[in-house]
C-alpha cells in the first residue's frame, strides 16, 4: 500500500474524525460534514482505492496500516499552502526568540522554515520537529521534553512530557489545530495535544495559531485554545463572517490561496 496520496481538505476533515473514532457509519459521516451521503460515498471510495480507508457495509475505518502511520499521510496533505504559512510564521519571529512548537504536521513546515533562520530556542514534544530543526545544523537550541515516544506521529507524551511543558515560558507558541469554531474556539481531537497547548499557553508571551482554510469550522472535539488566549491567527484565506466574528481583537494574518489540488 502506498502512503503517498495526496488528501483533499475534505478528505483530511474525513481522515481527521476517523482517527478520533474507530468505525463511523456513512450516514453519521455525512451529517458531520454537512455533505450529501453520495458526496461521502465518493470520496470514501477515493480513498479506499488508495488503501487509506476500509470500507464495510454501511460505514467506514480507516485501514489498519494507516492507523499505524497517519501522520506520514497529514505531511502530504495540503504541502503547499502549508510551506506558505510557515514561511509566513516565520517571518513573524524576531531573533532570539523563544518558541514552543506542538506536534502538528504544520508545525513541521514551520520548523523547516526556521532551520534557515539563526539564534533561536525552540522546545517541542515531536521527534519529526526536531529532526526539521535539526537540517539547519546548530543554528539553534532545540529542547525536548522525557517522555513516552508515541510511534504514530513520533511524539514525546506522558507526564513527563506534561511536567515539561507546564515549566515552559516561552516568547512565541505556535501551534495548530484539527478546528477553527465560532463558537468553540480552537478545537482538537487528541487529549494529549489538547493538554500539551493549555499547560503552554497561559506562560506564552504570545500565542500563534496557524490553519488552512481546511480547518474553518471543520470537525472538532475538545477546545484546546479558547479564543481569548490566541493574539495571531495565521490563516491562507479570509475568515468566514462567523469567524471574524469570534476573532475580534486577534491579529488575522492572510498569506493568501495558493495553486493545490483541492
């Protein structure tokens, strides 16, 4: 099976809730999407026929080789758009700084486009980060937490890594998110991200959020970012009226669209 498709921004939304929840029904699928049952039939069959996905009779999971590496299938996902919104971030840093990075495939990009920057210190729970940071040799102080290595995206977790990001105060998080919500705030999935975020950002001196236009009110489970605590809002296509809304105050930088193949 090759791993090496490239996912539509609804298909992420797809591959996004599969990992939350084991087995869904098509039906559910759909109303989560807020998409027709056919336009769901299709695209699971896409991405059976690219063995990302197992179908059975009147639902879907995604397929058990997948399940053990989905984070190889976020790193292709919307490359492009997310190469330009971590130049951009980038370009938001000033010399010396501080930075927490998470454990999102953005923030991989991200940490590729700081290895050509110098004199920064970053902290960060994943292996994948580190290693992009560390392309650029020693340019910069690169810190990661003890922990237990979560294989799937090779994150450092547990209470190690936990106590480690509590003894944080950094310049800059940046982190991104499964979910941009009106109404909800920042929204994730996995319990340990969402932990990870909260215990980082009250010490933050200030808190950046970077997301693709995939990510306005998509799916989301848990609030991990409450709108009030983000002061950046890095995004690749103008907010939605509800979600300009709900980022009031927040400093919305829009890199703009670039050519993909939604």
């Amino acid at each position: 099976m090759s791993l090496t498709p490239v996912l539509s921004a609804r298909k992420e939304r797809i591959f996004e809730i599969l990992r939350a929840t084991p087995s869904i029904t098509t039906a559910e699928l759909a109303q989560r999407l807020g998409v027709s049952g056919e336009t769901v039939r299709r695209d699971l069959q896409a991405m059976a026929d690219d063995g990302i996905v197992e179908k059975f009779h009147g639902g879907v999971s995604l397929h058990r080789d997948v399940q053990e590496s989905p984070f190889q299938l976020r790193l292709r996902t919307n490359v492009a758009i997310k190469r330009r919104l971590a130049q951009h971030v980038s370009r938001l840093l000033p010399e010396g700084a501080s930075v927490v990075l998470d454990n999102s495939s953005t923030a991989c990009f991200v940490a590729e486009a700081l290895a050509e920057r110098r004199g920064l210190t970053v902290a960060t729970p994943s292996l994948e980060v580190a290693r992009a940071l560390a392309l650029g040799g020693d340019r910069h102080t690169v810190m990661l937490p003890g922990g237990t290595l979560r294989s799937s995206d090779m994150t450092l977790a547990g209470a190690n890594a936990m106590r480690f990001a509590t003894q944080l105060h950094p310049d800059y998080l940046i982190v991104s998110v499964a979910a941009l919500s009106a109404r909800g705030g920042c929204l994730d999935f996995d319990p340990f991200e969402v932990e990870f975020k909260q215990a980082v950002s009250p010490h933050a001196g200030s808190v950046i959020v970077v997301a693709d236009a995939s990510k306005f009110e998509a799916p989301g489970l848990i609030t991990s970012l409450p709108w009030q605590n983000v002061r950046v809002l890095v995004v690749d296509r103008t907010l939605p009226e509800p979600l300009a809304r709900a980022t009031e105050g927040i400093q919305v930088e829009v890199t703009g669209p670039v050519s993909d193949s939604f």
